[in-house]
C-alpha cells in the first residue's frame, strides 16, 4: 500500500482532493447548523505522507491539538484522524457548550463530548461523501477524543489500531468561522491495505 500511495497520479489525486472539496463543504453545512453561525471551509491542499510525518504536518510532535479518531468498517476499511490546533479546538468547543473549558488537561466528559462531536460531524461528512461518490458501503465505528500532544494522540492511535498504514493521506482543511479568523484543521486517511485502491477504483481512476 506504502508504494501504491506513493504513485498516486496527479489525476488520482485530483479525484480526492475533489471529494476532499465537497466533504469539507458538507461538513461546513452541517457545522453551521450545530454552532449556529456561518462556517466556510476550504481544502487549500491534498498530500500524501509517510506515518511519522502526521505529527510534523498538524504543527509538530509537541504541538497541543484536539484530535478525534475514527475507524471506518465496510468494503474499504480505513483509519480517520481529525487534528485541530488546541485553541481552534476550544473555540469550536466553546460555540456547542456555550462556554469554554477552563482547563484543557482536565476535561469534563461534557468538553470531550463536545470535541467528538465536531470530530464526529467531520468525519461523518467525508464518509458520506465517499459513500455518494463510490457507492461503497463504510460504516463509521464509535469515534475516540481528546487534547493532548500530538506525538502523543498518534502513538496512543497506533496502539488502538495495532498496524497501521505506512503512509497517510492528508487533507488540509481551513475553516472561516463567521466571526473569529480561520482555523486550521487536519484531516488524515489512514486506509488498510488495498482500501484506497477499492476506493479509486470505484472512482473509475484506476
């Protein structure tokens, strides 16, 4: 899967990024509609990347991130990360609570609720996407919350998943919330062997 991914051509990558485009649109709807207020977002770029690039790409290894994991069930099993900068973390998490955590170390399961629930409308929106466009059945599972480094939110994943992919696909994401300036967030398909390639190929870009 590491070299598939690697030789993804530049009309391939295209494809996803374009399904990238249309499930950040459909997660804005549906954003816009849980915080009640204007939510634009844009896919400025589609990459693939080795596994250990992940926490270099969402801001480095220390780097205080709220993350929401996700496994996808189905005809293409694939592992959904959704890492967002520890301050767009709480402000997203303050618009569903209508107030914001005093102390992200220490999270209440009402806060870690609220953070899986916008992960949770994020993944669901590319899953979605992905069903309408190649007719596949995906199933998400329960998703998985939290504020923490992260190098280590991608080690405790790892440790979840058991195995993981060698490489990631990464859509980056930037959400303009109507009122505050743009946050930015990260979206990681970590697919199993030979998901992708099910997935391109009910794209037609085999």
């Amino acid at each position: 899967m590491g070299d598939f991914l690697k030789k993804l051509s530049d009309a391939q990558i295209d494809a996803l990024k374009e399904l990238g485009n249309i499930g950040a649109g459909n997660a804005a709807t549906a954003l816009s509609e849980i915080l009640n207020t204007k939510i634009d977002m844009t896919v400025p770029s589609v990459k693939i990347i080795p596994i250990e690039k992940v926490p270099d790409a969402a801001g480095g290894m220390e780097t205080i991130v709220g993350g929401v994991y996700m496994r996808m069930s189905g005809d293409a099993p694939s592992n959904l990360l959704f890492v967002v900068p520890v301050e767009g973390a709480l402000s997203l998490m303050e618009r569903v609570l209508g107030y914001r955590p005093s102390d992200y170390t220490n999270l209440k399961e009402i806060e870690i609720s609220a953070l899986v629930e916008i992960g949770n409308i994020m993944c669901g929106s590319y899953i979605n996407t992905l069903v309408k466009f190649t007719h596949l059945n995906m199933r998400p599972n329960v998703p998985y919350g939290t504020i923490d480094m992260t190098g280590a939110l991608l080690s405790e994943i790892i440790a979840r998943l058991g195995e993981v992919a060698d490489y990631a696909l990464l859509i980056e994401t930037i959400m303009s919330v109507a009122d505050e300036s743009s946050i930015s967030a990260y979206f990681f398909l970590l697919p199993d062997p030979e998901a992708l390639r099910v997935i391109l190929e009910s794209l037609g870009m085999m």
